[in-house]
C-alpha cells in the first residue's frame, strides 16, 4: 500500500528528526504560532511519541508516549486548535487554520492509536485509507482532494464570451447560412460607391468639358445602383432575420440551463444568493447576452468584412491614395484597445451595483409588513435612494470614459477624411488619379469611419455581455455541494433504517454538530428536542441530503447517501415544514406537487387523509381552487393540512416533520395532529418539536444540546433520568419559556425552512 | 449579569480561565467573548462557561484591574483571529474564485474568495471579507490601503 503521506512537503524535513526505525505516522503543517500570526510549523505522530516544530521557531521538541498524555482537538471562528496534556497540567499547545483541520482530526486519530498500542502493546490497527467523499479519489495528506479542490479553486476564464460557442453548437447551420447572406450583402453594398466612379470619370467630367450626356450609360449605372441597392436589402433581412432567430433560441436555451443546474445546487448555495440578484442573472443578464448575440455581433461582423472589402478594392484602385486612408486605422483600434480595459470594469460595477439596487427591492417588498409596522418607510427610502446614488456614480464614472471615447472617434474620422482630401487633391492635380477615383474614395471611407465608428461601440457592448456571459457562467460553474455520485448505487427496497455514524457538520467556520451517533429502526418515530440553535434542523436538513456532511456517514439501509442519486433517495422522505410553502396553482396541484401523474382519487384520498378534504370542499371552486404564492386565503392549518397531503401522497418510507405544528393555536394543532397521526403510521418518522407534548407518541426522544445528542430515550425513561429532557419538560410544564443557550442560530436554519 | 471587582479570574495548570464569583460558585474553563467585536471590541465581553451558559460579563474590559484584563486579553488573543488585511500584493484573477495574497497584521498569507458577495461592507469604509475556510479578513479603512491595494480592491467592489 502506498503511503498516504508520501507526497506530504514536510515529509523530508520530519524524516530528518527520526530516530532509526521509527516510522512516521500522521503530520500537521501548523501555520499559526500561539499569538495567532502567521507561521510555518509541524506536529508529527511517530510510533514512539509526538514531535513538533514550534511556527518561526528551528529546535524540535518532543514527547514521548506515556500513560495519561492526551491530545484534545478544538476549533472556534476558523481557527482549529490541538491541547496536549496529562492528568496534572497542559503540556503544550498548537494552532492552525480550519482548512488543516481534516488533517489535525487525522492527526488526533493516529496519535490515539499509537498511545493505545504504546500501552498495551498491541501493534496499533492501520486506518481505512481516506477517500473523498464527493468523487472517491484518494485524498492527499492535507484530507483535500486534490480533483475537487483544483475544480474549485480555478477562475473561470476570462474568455468568457467564447464559452457562449457551447449554445452556439446546435445552431451551427443556420449561422452559416447567416454568415455567407452577411459576406454578400456586405458586397453588394460595396458597389455603389464603386458605381460613382464611372459616373464622374464618364460621364460628368466629359459634360462639363463639353460633350453631352450618355443617356444609355447614365441609365446603366442609375440601374445599377438601384439594383445593387435592393439586393443588399433583400440579403440584408434575410440574413438579419436568419440570426435573430437563431440568437433568440440561443438566449431561450442559455436560459433553461441556467435555471435548471440552480435547481440542481444545494441549499447551501441559495442560503448564500440574494432572490433579486439570482433572478437578474437569470432573467436580463441573459437577455443583454441574446442581444450582443442577435444585433451587436452580428452588426461587427458586417463591419469587419466591410472593412475588408473595401480595404481590397481602395488598394485595387489606387494603392498610395489607399495607404494614406488607412493609416489612421492602427491609431484608431489602439485607442479602442486602450478604453476597452476601463471600460470594462466600470460595466461590471455598474452591474454589481444594480443588482445593490434589485436586491433592497427584494429585501424591502417582501417585509414591508415589517416596514410598515415599525414605521421605517421613511428609513427604507434612504436605503433605495443610497443605492441609486451609488449607481448614478458608478454610471457616472463609467460615462465619463465613454462619452469622451465617440467624440474622438468622430474627430479622427473628420482628420483622416482631410488628409484623403489634401492627398486626393494633390494627386489629381498631378494627373496620377482621376476626379472620380477621388469622389468613389471618398464615399468609401465616409462609410468605412462610420463603421469605425459603429465598430468601437462593439467594445462596449462585448464587454457588458462578457460580464453577464461571466454572471451567468459563475451559476453555471458553481458545482452543487451535494454532488451526485459518478456511479450511483442501485437503492434496495427501501424499508426506512437510517444510521448516522459520527456525523458532523461545519457550515462556514462554525461547528454545528458534533459527533452524531444514531440508529433509527424502520417505522421508528424518532422525537429530536432540543433548544433552538441545538442542530435539529441542520441534523434533519443532512437526513434529507440539503447538505452533505462534513465527517462521518449518513447511510440508509446500510449504503451511505452519498452514493445514491439524489432524486433517488429523496423520493423516499417525506417533508413537512413549519411554515409549508405552497405554489401558485390548484389546490389539486399542489397535493400532487411530488407526484404529477396521481390520479384525482389518490388526491382526494390523500386529502381525506390529511382531513384537508372538507375545507377544501369549502372553498369556491373545490380542488380547482387557485391558490397563490404563500397560499393566501387559506389559514396556517389549512396550508399544513394541504402539505401533509403532499407528503401522503408520495408515501414516502422516510417522513420528516419539521415543527410541523409549531405556527398554529392549540386547536388546529389537534386537526393536524389527526391528520399527522395518520401519515407516520408504518413510516419512519424524525420529528422536531417544540412543544414536547406533540412528540408523545414517540418511540424514542433524542435530545440535542449545542450539536450533540446528549441524551436517548422515551419519556418515562428520560424523565426517571431528571437529565436534560427533564428540565427542558419542567420548563415547559411550568409555561416558562424555554431558556436560550447564548448561542445564536446558525443562519442555515432559516434559510432550510418553509423553502 | 455585571460584574464587580468582588470576583477571581485565575488560570490553572490546563491553561483554562477559571471564574470564581462573589457568592462562591466557581466555574472552570470560562471563554470569554467578545459582542461586538467589530463595532466596539473594548465593550461588553462575555465570559461563557463549559455549557454554554454565561457565567459573567464584562461591561468595559478598560475597567478591569489589570492582571485580569491581561488574562481576558490573552485567552482573547489566543481565540479571536481575525486578521487585518494591510496590503494587497495580488489577486490570482478579477473573475472568482480568486486567490488572493494579501499582507495582514499576523503576517503574510493568501486567501480564497468564492464570490464578491463574500465581500461585506462594515460602515462607511470597512469591509470583511469572508475567505474560502470562512475565515474573516478585515479591512477597517479601505483608504488607509495603499493605492495598489485599493486599485485591486476595487474590482471586486
């Protein structure tokens, strides 16, 4: 077996240190000192003792194994700490940051285990070679797999735009056409000036030196004009509505995969977006980038090729008087180069800073009862009026650049027609061109510096639709936390047995629960209590895959959910929430919501079931009622009791009851209980309650403190303990609240909720 | 829960702050905390026992006699970390995630952004920033920042 440690960057200089034939068994990079600065150290688990470089320091110092040493791990705010002590005093201690903090628990392991065989004398147990959790590949010695962390450490590139080819693939027909109809509508408008040519040299000049006019000729070139005019228009719709079309499935498709790989993300990710921001990206950004796509792109293309072309056919004419039209060019695209950079970023913060401007929209709108309530109306105008003035100077900054940037453009395109003019002339006046290859040069390049012109604003508008290209790519990016496996396991016939191996869960750098150990039988019904903040709801949210945990398993009849699809395995829970969340849509509908194709007897019978049936028979328009986004019109019991229908429905093996009965009086509180009492029955059931009445029928309490289970149990047996459950059923009895630990609630518990 | 001087903060041989208060109790291995530790870090430290509960409150940690403070200003170094971003050397790229290395006032060392929203603006001109390992970077003045520093800063602003 090759050694999990080999590629460690520490190994030599540990190895160094050894005595002979002592192996190395676990090491941690320290990379804070004891003040917490930032330092290089390392702590080493041998076979015979504990060796550690102190951060900033050279010598070595050891400890060797001896009965009573013991290696406490701890972590507080992203910072992990490791104690070294015995019975009487603390030996010496070691910091590091969170992200070394799998390698410290790797650490602590080996270190036990070493001590244990020290004392006994047993040869000490190899451990299981550490694989990741997400994709299975051996992770290094720092417990970081090297694949998924590559994958997310990588900034997207900065090409952004060409990522956009991705969408463009299935269209690649139509923008070829689209393509060859723009190469020749773009030549037929190079005719016409080309057409001025003979119409001066032949036929005006003869005139006005005294021949008279040719009738025929003059008829021939007025027909080719006209002709040449309205073939690049028939070319030019046709090509303009080709590509149209084309970026419009495009924006449609860029669109849908959007929103579709955001269902996909975890919870995790959403509990860190704000609605307004996720719904601009979705909706205009993509909208801006069909627009470059459709109009922008398309209209540079056409200049690119008209420069071209008459580029080619002014050298055909006349090379000198050509080279002097061109030579303001590399001066122009210098300065474009120049601006584009500027540019640019100031698009991106105007961006940042709208969506500063939709996001109090979404905050305000939604709480305005709040508002209201503490009369803060005047408060949050301030608020809008702050961000909008941000955003006015923001614009302001990037308009400065830009609004100097077309006059300039316009300025050297009058300079460069005066230096044709003065050249022209003096080229004529030396008989080395005629009066009509002057004017056919001049009506050229009047067309090509307007293009120029045209052709700088597609600086802009690349540069906007790169960072909406990049917006929306940051979604599309951002790979879920709860990964689907590359090789899902079969899921046996599922009978409802969870186990929960040595759980813990780390939400940012804040510990939320600690080694989790629970069996839960099948149609058990598990009571979690605890107070608010103790990890219920995160315990739950890991049960039902929202997130994955951070060590140990979560296995459902003995596979690790990891390793089943998603979808899967959550065809199997169940999920009531406290505040249930209904779409707009039938009453119908959202019983059916987990399962579409029920038919209107199930329904009917899951709402009986739920005793929803007769409230919903009281409503106008029975089943086929509408309800709206929050379920207006309907009471909190009555939205709990559709909800619970949704989850008979499905008759999930696995049922989740989150403070199910929590928002409604005591009354309703009993139809629900009704209606509950008939859903867990046969089922596996984990239900969070705050008031511990409700959770009579359980087979079993499980009551969390600050996350861990610190007591297992049913009633007569916790209260006959007088532990933590006793008091907490004190309190209550006596209708005292329920004191607060002076830990807050994690932000994630919110964010899981009534989603 | 105020505290008056009629109390002992002690450290035994395991490194831990011991508390013993007026009445008598003694609760061992108190940590204390700080409720504002940016908006006022000098103010309100709470001293949160083994449970979890509040064992005591420090109104003013200015106030305290001086062996004391030391002792709530050592355990507090040697918990809180927090550290103060001085300079910007580089950032990896402007699109995140993005790696940045970064001078603090605990030394050099690099740091992740996962997105600008990770990037929280305390007040006028602070920010704190939140890394990849949920690690908080401050920023107390953006303008005390070198220019360079500001330039970069900007682009995720």
């Amino acid at each position: 077996m090759k050694s999990p440690l080999a590629a460690e960057p520490w190994r030599s200089e540990a190895l160094a240190h050894l005595s002979g034939g002592e192996s190395l068994e676990a090491g941690l990079t320290l990379d804070l000192d004891e003040a917490l600065r930032y330092g290089r150290g390392l702590l080493v688990v041998t076979d015979r003792r504990l060796l550690a470089r102190f951060p900033g320091r050279t010598e070595w110092q050891e400890w060797p194994y001896r009965r009573g040493l013991q290696l406490l791990h701890h972590d507080h705010a992203g910072v992990g700490g490791l104690e070294l002590q015995d019975e009487s005093a603390r030996l010496g201690g070691w910091r590091f940051t969170i992200g070394n903090n799998p390698a410290a628990l790797r650490l602590v392991d080996a270190f036990e285990r070493q001590l244990e065989s020290h004392l006994t004398g047993r040869p000490a147990e190899r451990p299981e070679e550490d694989a990741c959790p997400k994709c299975g590949a051996p992770l290094d010695g720092e417990g970081e797999c090297p694949v998924c962390a590559r994958e997310i450490h990588a900034p997207p590139s900065t090409r952004t735009l060409l990522r956009l080819g991705r969408f463009a693939r299935p269209y690649r027909w139509p923008l070829f056409w689209g393509f060859v109809l723009t190469l020749a509508s773009t030549a037929a408008a190079m005719v016409p000036p080309y057409l001025s040519m003979p119409l001066m040299d032949d036929v005006l000049i003869p005139y006005q030196n005294g021949k008279p006019i040719d009738v025929d000729l003059v008829m021939l070139l007025l027909g080719g004009l006209l002709g040449a005019a309205l073939v690049a228009w028939g070319l030019g719709w046709a090509r303009t509505y080709i590509l149209s079309l084309v970026a419009e499935h495009i924006g449609k498709d860029l669109r849908t995969v959007t929103f579709e790989h955001l269902m996909g993300l975890s919870l995790e990710y959403y509990g860190g977006k704000r609605t307004g921001d996720l719904m601009a990206r979705i909706g205009s950004e993509s909208d801006r980038i069909c627009q470059f796509l459709s109009v922008q792109v398309l209209d540079f293309a056409t200049d690119v090729l008209m420069i071209a072309m008459t580029a080619v056919i002014l050298f055909s004419i006349s090379p000198w008087l050509a080279l002097v039209t061109l030579l303001p060019l590399p001066f122009i695209a210098w300065m474009i180069q120049l601006v584009r950079d500027r540019l640019r970023n100031g698009f991106e913060k105007a961006d940042r800073i709208w969506s500063e401007v939709t996001n109090v929209l979404a905050d305000t709108i939604p709480g305005v009862r709040v508002v209201k309530a503490f009369a803060q109306e005047r408060r949050e105008t301030q608020r809008f009026r702050a961000a909008n003035a941000i955003n006015l100077t923001v614009n302001d900054r990037v308009n400065r650049v830009w609004s100097l940037f077309s006059p300039t453009v316009t300025l050297l395109t009058e300079i460069g027609l005066l230096v044709v003019w003065a050249f022209g002339i003096w080229q004529v006046s030396q008989d080395q061109i005629t009066v009509g290859v002057l004017t056919a040069f001049l009506a050229y390049i009047t067309r090509f510096y307007t293009r120029l012109d045209s052709m700088s604003r597609i600086v802009s508008s690349t540069q906007r639709a790169a960072s909406s290209a990049k917006r929306l790519f940051d979604i599309l990016d951002h790979v879920s936390s709860v990964p689907e496996p590359a090789s899902p396991q079969r899921l046996p016939e599922v009978k409802g047995r969870i186990e929960l191996d040595d759980v813990a869960f780390r939400y940012g750098n804040r510990s939320v629960l600690r080694g989790v150990d629970l069996a839960i039988a099948p149609g058990e019904m598990i009571g979690l209590v605890g107070h608010s903040g103790s990890g219920k709801t995160t315990l739950v949210n890991l049960i039902c895959r929202f997130y994955d945990v951070t060590e140990g398993a979560i296995r459902l009849e003995g596979i690790d959910i990891r390793q089943l699809a998603v979808a899967d395995y959550r065809r199997n829970i169940g999920l009531v929430l406290q505040e249930p969340f209904l779409f707009f849509g039938t009453v119908a509908d959202n019983i059916a919501y987990g399962k579409p194709e029920a038919t209107r007897e199930e329904v009917v019978a899951a709402a009986r079931a739920a005793h929803a049936h007769e409230f919903i028979l009281r409503l106008p328009q029975g089943y086929d009622s509408l309800v709206g986004e929050r379920g207006q019109g309907l009471s909190g019991g009555e939205r709990q009791r559709i909800s619970i229908a949704r989850a008979l429905l499905i008759d999930p093996r696995i049922l989740i009851l989150d403070e199910a009965t929590s928002s409604v009086d005591t009354e309703t509180e009993k139809e629900i209980q009704k209606a509950l009492d008939n859903l867990v029955r046969g089922r596996t059931t984990i239900a969070i309650a705050h008031r511990l009445s409700t959770l009579r029928k359980a087979d079993r309490l499980v009551v969390m403190d600050r996350g861990r289970i610190v007591e297992v149990g049913n009633h007569d047996e916790l209260m006959a303990r007088e532990g933590a459950y006793y008091r907490l059923y004190q309190a209550q009895a006596r209708n005292v609240d329920v004191e607060e630990t002076g830990e807050d609630l994690p932000r994630i518990e919110h964010k899981a909720k009534g989603q | 829960m105020t505290m008056d001087t009629d109390y002992q903060l002690t450290r035994n041989a395991f490194g831990r702050l011991v508390l013993t208060t007026a009445a008598g109790d003694v609760c061992e291995g108190v940590v204390p905390v700080r409720a504002f530790p940016i908006a006022a870090p000098g103010e309100g430290i709470s001293l949160v026992g083994p449970d979890g509960h509040e064992a005591g409150w420090i109104e003013r940690l200015d106030q305290l006699p001086a062996p004391q403070r030391q002792l709530v200003e050592e355990e507090l170094g040697r918990r809180e970390f927090m550290p103060q971003i001085r300079r910007i050397r580089s950032v990896s790229s402007f699109a995140t995630p993005s790696t940045w290395q970064v001078d603090t006032d605990r030394g050099a060392t690099s740091l992740v952004l996962w997105g600008e929203e990770f990037i929280r603006r305390l007040g006028k001109s602070g920010l704190l920033i939140e890394d990849s390992h949920g690690i908080h970077f401050l920023v107390r003045d953006i303008n005390g920042l070198d220019l360079a520093s500001r330039k970069l800063l900007d682009r995720f602003l």
